[in-house]
C-alpha cells in the first residue's frame, strides 16, 4: 500500500510540472470595447487612438474574424473560462447580478484549473461577474441586483469565488462597476466591509472608501504587482477582465480631456493606456518572448456608451462626429447581428506568432481552453471543453481544422445565430437585443452572405432555403448534443429552445 500510494505520489508530482517551452498567457478582457474603438482595426472610421493595443498587433497578429459566445457580458466570460457555450447553463438571457449565486458549477473544469494541473501558476484580476458564494448573516444565499448593508455577512470567507475554479490568487470585484457590492474581495474575503450606500449608476452596499474612478487604475496597479513577481521557467497564466470602457464612464482626471469624442472616448485611451502597462511589465521582467499577451472584449460597444456626453442617441452620437464603434458591422450590445459580437482579438507572443501578422480565421472566445491544451500538449477531458477549438494553428498562419462546423452567436434575449463560413443565420427577425429595426423582408428569420455583405443588409433567406436548411440542422445537432466538438454526448444544464426567436 506504500509503495502505490508513493507511485500515485510521484505521477501527481509528475502532472504538475509544464512542458517544456510552454507560453506563460496573459488574458486582457476589456468590457464593451467594439471592433472599431481600436485605431488599428478601424484606421479609416476610429477616431480614438489606442498606441498600446497597436503596437500589440504590429508586434503580433490581430483577428479579423473572432467573436465572443454571447453579445453580453456575463454568458461571455463563462465561455471564455469553461469553453461551453452560456445557454447549456441556467442563464440562458441576460446576466447575472453582484448578489447572485455562482454560474459555474463546482465540478466544471476552468482555463484556470486546467492550466494550473499543467503546472501553471494562476491569478484572476478585475471584474469577475460570474457570480460569488456570498451569504446574508443568517447564512442563506444571497441573491440579485440589491441588498442592504446589514443584508450581507461581509466578515466570513465567501464560499465561492475565483479561488474556488483555479485560481491561485485573485483581487477585483464581484461584477460590473456599476453594480453593487462596491467594494473589493482579495481571494476569498470582502477587503474591509460595506458601511454606506453609493450608487454608480445602481444603488447599494459600498466600503467608504471605494470609488469607481479608481477601479481600472487598481487593476492595472494589481496586474504589475503579479507580473513582478513571476519568475522565469515558471508558467503563469493570468484572467484579467478591466471594468472599462463599461459603465459608469469614469476616466481618471488625466484621461477626461483627452479625446474629442468626450469622457467615452478618454476612457478607451485610458483603457489602452492599462493594457500597455501591463505589456511594458510584462516587458521589463524579461519574460516577453514566450509571454502571450491575448487582448479582446466581452462584446462589442453599449449604446450607454454616449449618454457620459449627456446624448441617448446611441452609437449614431459618435458616428456623427466620424468614429464608428462598431466599423463596418450592423449592431451593438446585446445584438446578434454582429456589432453586438465580433470584437478585437490581438495576440502578441514573439517566440510563436510572425510581428505584423492577421488571420480571417472564424474564432469563438469559448477557444482559450482547447487553445491552451494544445499549447500545452496536454489533452483536455471529455466533459470539459465542449465548444473549444484550437485557434494555435492560426497563430503560425495555418487553417483551423476543426470537428466543430460553425459558431454559435447569442444575444441579450436569447436568441440564436449560426456562423458557417461566409453563410449566417439569424432565428430571429430584428436583432434579438437592443438595436430596433428588422430585415427588409417579411421572411421568419435572417440569412446573410458575411463575406459580400459584412453589414448584413441583405436578407438572402428566402431565395436560400437549401441553406437556411443546413445550418439549421448543423445547429440542432450542437444543441441537443451538449456539444459542439468531437467526443461523447454531454448534457444541458436545462432545456434550450433555439428557436423561440421564430415568428410566423
């Protein structure tokens, strides 16, 4: 029995060393930054410079074609850290709120868990919004948008956080900044606890001294600190998710006046200005050859972005003055068309990827997991992963080949899209979210040609039905499969009807 329980000793010793050579990654996730807020992505119709998020992509490669699982927040970073598509979960519209009750269940594999079973050291910094383990002083679970400040037990451990999927280490907040709890959490613990009522645009419980104009600041601050303290052979990984440039709009002093497009536009060039510190460390502790720096967005731009210059207008505010958030893409937040879900993508790492490179690959932000598996050379268990695939072949400009057919796009209501090459299709007649205004037929649902009209403005549904047909089916089977890759069936966490978006 000793010997065997040595031998199981030394295989776990075994598990928790990296392969050779493998990539430290560091995962920078803006919060509604659209395609064409970023100057390199959009040169003709961006007015917003973004120095940093250039020069990544001059020394790296930037995706034309990536898109998040979902065109809000939440659904996407569950894919992003589970690789399974959001709707197989309970949360099948919306988002989940700072009091809510954990997403991601206790046995589902993370990104990070993963990594750190390759011998990976973890962090997770900034936003979470997944959902914590937070309890009232009676011990029950809390839950949704609001709670009074003697509503929380804000001494004990929280009994499900980041920490609890993966991560060694993790300081931020529980959701987006403008919904309370505004206070910060470092691991498992409230650091200090709520003692008065603020409101960042939603009303709540928030520590005395917590000030959403400093929260972006103190990711980056925290993001360094870590960075430093990293040593070379040792293999990090590290989520981080910055609160801008989401709501409220809150550039720091020195960032206010910089842009003519007002306090949005400063608090993109603020946001660019982060995710260049955190290259610069990256820089400085000389680990930047085989240090993948990912950069990219939960989804694209909100229309609340222009009421900080005091407009309801929308997105039509900032194109009026030349600068389209979206480029050339139909939609915003929320929307299924793709403004609300085709986002920036660059990539820099420069022991693997050819500086000034760009790939056409159809992407999906559900791909970090299968990515990092194959980065890795480790193999990923059946139950994990289950709409991930590999984008490592792009990165050295080959073809992605994949068992997964197409991507499925999602939105605020839950309504489905399906991407297949150039073909998508749209079950539903509007755009599923915010954005007003349908197709310019009376057909059921949308199908457009992505390569002709990247805009989707021309509804081919009707005079397509072979295709319309196809895709269908191809998305029936992702559905009821649990799956969209190779391997055995999975289960959905509840039922999912795809086409409630179809009206006769």
């Amino acid at each position: 029995m000793k010997f065997s329980l040595l031998i199981c000793s030394c295989f776990a010793g075994m598990a928790a060393i990296a392969a050779p050579g493998s990539p430290n990654i560091i995962y920078i996730l803006a919060d509604d930054l659209g395609y064409g807020d970023v100057q390199c992505l959009n040169p003709e119709r961006g007015k917003i410079p973004t120095p940093h998020m250039d020069q990544l992509a001059a020394q790296g490669m930037h995706f034309t074609d990536a898109h998040t699982s979902s065109s809000v927040c939440t659904p996407t970073r569950y894919g992003i850290l589970t690789g399974r598509y959001n709707w197989r979960t309970r949360l099948q519209s919306g988002v989940l709120y700072g009091f809510d009750q954990p997403l991601i269940a206790e046995d589902r594999l993370t990104v990070a868990g993963f990594l750190k079973e390759q011998g990976y050291n973890t962090a997770a910094i900034g936003k979470w919004h997944l959902g914590m383990g937070m309890k009232k002083p009676n011990g029950t679970p809390t839950r949704g948008k609001a709670a009074p400040i003697d509503g929380v037990d804000w001494e004990s451990p929280i009994t499900d956080t980041p920490v609890h999927h993966g991560f060694d280490y993790y300081y931020g907040i529980a959701a987006s900044l403008d919904m309370p709890p505004y206070i910060y959490i470092e691991n498992d613990r409230f650091v200090g606890e709520c003692t008065t009522i603020k409101a960042f645009h939603r009303k709540g419980p928030a520590h005395a001294d917590f000030e959403a104009v400093d929260v972006l600041p103190m990711i980056g601050k925290k993001s360094v600190e870590y960075i430093q303290q990293q040593k070379a052979g040792q293999p990090f990984f590290m989520y981080i998710a910055l609160t801008s440039p989401h709501t409220p709009i809150v550039p720091s002093n020195d960032w206010k006046t910089k842009s003519e497009l007002g306090a949005y536009g400063g608090f993109v060039m603020q946001t660019d200005a982060v995710v260049g510190r955190i290259a610069r460390a990256v820089d400085a502790a000389g680990l930047a050859d085989n240090t993948m720096i990912i950069v990219t967005s939960d989804n694209g731009c909100s229309k609340a972005a222009s009421k900080a210059s005091g407009s309801t207008e929308g997105l039509a505010y900032f194109e009026k003055q030349g600068h389209y958030p979206s480029a050339q893409f139909r939609g915003s937040k929320s929307d299924i068309w793709d403004g609300g879900h085709r986002v920036p993508f660059i990539v820099r790492w420069p022991a693997g990827i050819k500086a000034g490179s760009s790939s056409d690959e159809i992407i999906c932000l559900t791909d970090l997991m299968a990515t990092c598996a194959d980065l890795t050379g480790a193999r990923l268990p059946a139950t994990a992963g289950e709409d991930s695939v590999s984008f490592a072949p792009a990165l050295k400009g080959e073809p992605i080949v994949s068992t997964r057919k197409g991507v499925i796009h999602h939105s605020i209501s839950g309504r489905f899209a399906y991407r297949e090459g150039k073909w998508k299709l749209l079950l539903t007649k509007g755009s599923g979210g915010w954005t007003k205004g349908k197709q310019s037929d009376n057909s059921p649902a949308q199908l457009y040609d992505m390569e002709a009209d990247p805009g989707e403005q021309k509804n081919l549904y009707a005079s397509h039905p072979e295709v319309v047909e196809r895709l269908v089916a191809r998305l029936e089977s992702d559905v009821t499969r649990g799956r969209s890759t190779a391997g055995p069936d999975q289960s959905n966490d509840k039922k999912v009807n795809f086409r409630k978006g179809i009206k006769k």
